[in-house]
C-alpha cells in the first residue's frame, strides 16, 4: 500500500493534470455510508480500472461521478470544473458517459434506433460508419431488435450507443461479466482501438486478467476506500497481493 499511500498522483508520476481527479468523496444510500474519502486520479487518454470484490464501492464511484446518488461529498473535477454540485445532465454535457452493468438495451427498439436513440452532448461523436467499423456485428445485426442479441451484441451496442454522443470520458461498469471468452476479447480489442482515439475510459472489473489486457492503472477499492494503486507494469510484482485483494 506504499504507493497508494503516497496519494493518486503517485501512480501517474511526471503526468500533466488529470482530466478527472476525485478527492475525499463520500457517497450515502439513506443511512448507508458506501464511500468514505476516495481519491484517484484518470489522465486523459488513459485507460484505468477499479479493481475490487462485490460490494466494496465500485459501481457507487462511477454513479457518484456522475451525480446519480442521492448524497454526495467531496471533490470531483473534471477538466478542471467541480462537478460535485452539478445534476447529472450538466455533467452529461461535459462529456462524461456512463454504460451501467445492466446496458439499459431499449428491447422494442432494433439496433439502429437504439444507437440513435441518445442525444449529442458535444460535438466530435463517432459516425455510424465509424461504429460499425469498431463493432461489426453491430451492422449484420442492425434491425434485430434489442431482445434478440446476444449478452455480448447487447453490451456492444451499450458502450457503441454512447459513442455517438461526443463523449469522451467512459465510464465502463462489468462490461465483461457473463460473457464468452472471444466476446470478452473482441471487447478487450475495442477497448485498445478507443484508447488509440484518444478517449478515456473509467473500468470497473473483476476479471482481473481482462483489465490487465487494456489498463495502464488499477485501483483497488475495498471497503469504500482506494487501499491500493498499481501500475500495469508492475502487476506481476504484485500478483500475491492483488490475489489477496480479490480473493482468486
């Protein structure tokens, strides 16, 4: 915990400014207290995972980011603007997306009415061309409707549908969860293609080897804190520790 303990810019030693930087942030469902101070760092362009077993505060952090508990404390910039008091439509419009663990698949819609189905926050959103290119199977399958796909088409079309929103921070929540190992690779190489582009992405996972494949930096999160920083290249180094973080 050495590093984690030296702060979040520790890990993003000689770095520029974070994009987005979180600091002593608190999160309450009622009377329940999930997060108690988190602080972390996402440079722009990085790929960064929150690594943790259930219930430890991952999920909370992402809809805490974007304003969608019912209490929050503390500090979240992004681009160098506190959002912390902002609704979650303004942070929205900053260029903030969030692809919840249940993707939220319009099932009466196909898929080309789900993907046009969110506005344009900003301009510089992904064309449909562009899309389908990133998500082939997306276009063999674009008047199925959404009950009809696949777990893997149905979060492909999730994390898709908000590219065109001019999004450029992604927050992923088990974007691999349940699904087949070659579903699970062709989202690891969409992942790399996005990062090549320039976009940032926020992971929360479990499947540990999957972030190890995308991530320049992990965070383990337990008990509503950050315990833990590691940068990729230092995973093997750490292997014991992080088996002990996540229980495998």
């Amino acid at each position: 915990m050495a590093e984690a303990a030296r702060g979040p810019e520790a890990a993003r030693a000689g770095a520029t400014a974070p994009l987005l930087a979180v600091r002593g942030l608190n999160a309450w469902y009622g009377e329940s207290h999930i997060l108690h101070g988190v602080d972390f760092d996402v440079g722009e362009g990085e790929v960064v995972t929150l690594l943790g077993r259930n219930g430890v505060g991952k999920t909370t952090t992402l809809k805490s980011i974007m304003g969608v508990v019912p209490r929050r404390e503390g500090s979240v910039t992004f681009e160098g603007t506190e959002t912390i008091a902002m609704a979650s439509n303004r942070i929205a419009r900053r260029g903030i997306a969030w692809c919840p663990e249940e993707r939220g698949i319009f099932a009466s819609l196909d898929v080309a009415e789900n993907l046009m189905l969110p506005p344009q926050v900003r301009p510089g959103g992904l064309s449909l061309a562009e899309i389908y290119d990133l998500f082939p199977n997306l276009r063999e399958r674009g008047a199925s409707q959404g009950t009809k796909l696949s777990g893997g088409e149905q979060q492909m079309l999730a994390i898709a549908r908000i590219l065109r929103t001019g999004a450029r921070f992604l927050m992923l929540d088990e974007p691999t969860e349940g699904l087949a190992p070659v579903i699970v690779q062709q989202i690891g190489h969409t992942l790399n293609a996005l990062k090549a582009r320039r976009f940032t992405i926020l992971l929360v996972e479990q499947n540990f080897r999957f972030a190890a494949s995308v991530a320049d930096r992990h965070y383990v999160v337990e008990h509503g804190r950050i315990v833990d920083a590691i940068a990729n290249s230092e995973l093997a180094a750490n292997a014991d520790k992080l088996n002990r973080y996540l229980g495998v």
